[in-house]
C-alpha cells in the first residue's frame, strides 16, 4: 500500500498545485515535510496571513493550497470570505482535523467537533477524510476549486496518517528539518554564544522564583513541562488558544496586583505579535513576559519559526514600544532578571534549543485549572 501522504501529494501534482502554505499541526509534520520539499512553500505565522499570501498567488495563476490544523480555520475565516470567496479565487484547504479521533487535548474538541457547521455556515465546502480509501474524495473535489475558483476544506482525520509516518514518528521528527540559524548577526556581543539551554532546562532555572505567583504558560509542552517541574495552584496553563498567553497575561495584570509571569514561545509570540504593542502601551508593571525562544514550533515536531532564521523578537519587542528587556542565552541573566522585584513590565528573550522533556499529560481539568487561579488570585 502508497502511503498516504504520497498519494495525497500525487493527486496534488496531479492537479496542478504549484503553491503551498503551512503552519504545523503535529498530527500531519511528515506530510509538512514532504510538501515543504516538493512544493513552492511559505511557512507561516499565522493562519489568516496564509489566505492572503495564498490570494496573491492566485490572482497571478497559481493554483494554491493551505495545510493548518483545525483550530486554525478559527484564525481565517473573515480573510477566506471577505478575500478569497469574494473575490472568487480558489483555494484547497488540507486541514488536520483534532479533537475527534483519539484526541488527547480536551481543548481541541471545541473547534474541532464544530468545524462542519462553522463552515457550512460560512458556506464553505468540506469533505471529511477518514481514511487512506477516503483520499479518492480530494481527487474528486479538487479539480472544481481550480476550474471554479472555489474553497474547499479537506477535514483529515488522524486517522488517515494511522500507521504511517505522520502516525508514528516522535515529536521529535522535524528536527532534522531545522534550518541553519543565521540570527547570530544580531546576538549581542556577550551572547555571542550559542543556545545551549532547552525549553525545560530554563523552565527548571527559575522555578524557585515562581513560587507563588500567577504564571501564564503557552500551550503543549511548556505547559506539561511546568506542569511536571512546578506545579502551583497560581499556573494557568494553556490547553489551547495559540497566541493567547501574552494577552492573558496583559489582562490578569492589569486587573489584579498580584506579580504575574507569563512563559511564552517564539512560534506564539510570532502568530500574534501585536500584543507586544498593547502590552508597552499599557505597561503593567507587575508583568514579565518570559520568551522562550527556541526557533521551532517545538510542540508539533520542531518546524522552524521566522524567529529561528530571520526575527529578532527582542528587536521587534523594542521596536513595539517595551524598552526594558533583556536578550540572553544564559541561565544567570534569566535566573537574575526573574528574581528581580517586579517594578518594570519586563521583556525576556531566553534563546534556547529546540527540544521536548518527556512529561506526562497535565491530569487537571480545564475548570480545575481556572478554579485554582482564580482562588490564586482572590488570596
Ligand atoms: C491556531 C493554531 N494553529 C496551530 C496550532 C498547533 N500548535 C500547537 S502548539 C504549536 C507550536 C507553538 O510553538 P512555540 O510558541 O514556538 O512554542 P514551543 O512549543 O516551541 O515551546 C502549534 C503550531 C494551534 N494549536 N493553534
């Protein structure tokens, strides 16, 4: 039997598909590796920028396709039909349908489950993909979106990839994928090291200065990481909503006194970079937004972020209004800066290395997460 990510990716040559975008979901990182090597490809930062970039592409003849996964689709809607549905162009969406089938992240249900009756209220076409045998609907349904101008989202089930590579491989799979950094042009001089730390070695670092705070930690592995090194009732820990940590942070800070940490990561950070110009704006000073940057979307196999090759995101935080930050590679200067009294909304650009601590799932519920902090908060 063809794999199915070869068969998905024939049927796409097949029908002309000369133009791709992607923003990763683990369940599909082969198929991502695969299409990033065969295909015209644009990695993105957010979802709703691949509509219009994918717009562009069309409006001079190419024939584009996206690959997001489920939660995604709530990052494009407006775009898909203010732009791309009203101007008629076509667009073949390859979505990665979560909270579904085996799902393990109870926050991906929500957009998952509902996703066919956001789009067929959007008036979107969709066609559920199941199985490897369910392949033969994409090869139906796709020539009219390019002969019609028409959207149409594929909703693959992980199913489909069962067995596969896309199935089997560890979330460790991309790391070879990683491009060579070229960001040692801007380290600042005493940095000119390069990162050695990971994601949970730093996490570990300031752990005693978390004590008792309220601690916003972005979704997938930085949460379970916490979760495992320092569990506190103050941690808010994100199940999903990517690109939300920073605002939530803002928001806790602005409405209580409590010291508030968030723990963000590059790949977040660039999905939803504005918030950086609210939070200078606002300047809460019991805030410390703690980037981890470790140049990959560590949490769905390790692709690599614009911040791993082109972005400075202690440049754009400073270029967004924060003056007080702090760019490091050192486990002193970020154990020293979050052990500082909160006087000053604070901006941490840790630079990591790629790579995931085998932890457990979070075991708490959602409800049992907000109950805690909000009693956190309350104390
Ligand atoms: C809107 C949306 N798109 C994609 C995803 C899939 N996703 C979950 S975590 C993640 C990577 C986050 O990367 P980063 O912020 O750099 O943190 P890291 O995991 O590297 O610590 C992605 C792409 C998602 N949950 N939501």
């Amino acid at each position: 039997m063809q794999r199915p990510e070869e068969e998905l990716i024939l049927m796409l040559q097949k029908n002309g598909v000369d133009f791709t975008a992607s923003l990763p979901c683990e369940k599909i990182k082969t198929l991502l590796e695969m299409v990033g090597e065969r295909f015209h490809h644009v990695p993105l930062t957010r979802e709703e920028e691949g509509v219009g970039i994918c717009a562009g592409a069309a409006l001079t003849g190419r024939r584009p396709a996206m690959f997001v996964q489920s939660s995604g689709i709530g990052n494009m809607i407006n775009a898909l039909l203010s732009l791309t549905a009203f101007y008629e162009l076509p667009l073949a969406l390859f979505v990665s349908r979560r909270g579904v089938y085996k799902e393990k992240i109870e926050a991906q249900s929500p957009m998952g489950r509902k996703l066919p009756g956001i789009l067929t209220g959007a008036g979107i076409a969709w066609t559920e993909i199941d199985s490897f045998e369910d392949l033969m609907k994409v090869e139906q349904e796709l020539p009219e979106v390019y002969s019609r101008n028409r959207i149409h989202a594929f909703l693959m089930s992980p199913e489909v990839w069962e067995g596969s590579e896309c199935g089997m491989r560890s979330a460790e799979c991309g790391v070879k994928g990683l491009q060579t950094r070229t960001r040692d042009r801007w380290f600042i001089p005493h940095t000119a090291s390069s990162p050695i730390l990971t994601r949970y070695d730093i996490i570990n670092s300031i752990a005693p200065f978390l004590e008792g705070k309220i601690v916003v930690s972005n979704l997938g592995w930085p949460s379970k990481e916490l979760y495992a090194i320092k569990h506190q009732s103050s941690n808010f820990y994100m199940l999903g909503s990517m690109g939300m940590a920073t605002p939530i942070g803002v928001g806790i800070a602005l409405t209580s006194k409590k010291e508030v940490i968030v723990i963000d990561g590059d790949g977040s950070l660039l999905m939803n970079p504005g918030t950086l110009a609210t939070a200078a704006y606002l300047a809460p000073k019991n805030l410390k937004i703690l980037c981890i940057d470790n140049g990959a979307y560590g949490s769905t196999g390790n692709q690599p972020t614009l911040a791993g090759t082109c972005v400075d995101l202690e440049a754009v935080a400073r270029g967004f209004g924060l003056s007080n930050t702090v760019k490091t590679v050192k486990v002193e200067d970020i154990v020293n800066t979050m052990r500082l009294r909160q006087e000053e909304l604070t901006f941490v650009h840790a630079l990591a290395v790629p790579g995931n601590k085998d932890v457990p799932n979070i075991p708490l519920h959602h409800l049992e997460i907000k109950r805690f902090v909000q009693e956190a908060l309350r104390r």
